[in-house]
C-alpha cells in the first residue's frame, strides 16, 4: 500500500483519500475481475463498497477539521 500511496503523494487524490486509495483501487478490480468472470452485476458487493468509499471520503474530510482536533484531543486525555 506504500507503494501505491507514494504514486499519489502531494496531489490531489491524496487530499481526497488520503491514504485508502489503494484499498479502494483494490476494492474496484475485485469487483470487475468478479463481474467479469461471472457476468453478473453483484449489487451487495456494490452496495458494501460505496458505502465503504462514502466512509472513508467522510473521514477524511473530517479528519481535516478542528472540531475533531478537539474531540480527539478529549479521547486522548
């Protein structure tokens, strides 16, 4: 995974993704390496995933806020 982040590193998908492009990147060719073998539209798999992308877009961005400097200042006390 350090590999493909360090393909990224400084541009905008990184601010985006931060670190689980990678792992979103995987996700997408297991789907269509799947859907390709079968031929059929897996829409749990689909379900899972966007839920998962929308996940980790929302921590990110969160992440980035003061709000949360403040709540995981409070956790780490």
């Amino acid at each position: 995974i350090d590999t493909v982040t360090r393909l990224y590193e400084g541009t905008a998908l990184e601010r985006v993704f931060a670190d689980s492009l990678g792992m979103l990147v995987l996700g997408g060719i297991f789907f269509f390496c799947k859907w390709w073998m079968t031929r059929k539209l897996n829409k749990w798999y689909l379900i899972g995933y966007g839920a998962l992308a929308l996940a980790n877009l929302a921590s990110v961005q969160i992440a980035r806020t003061a709000a949360w400097d403040r709540v995981a200042s409070l956790l780490l006390r």
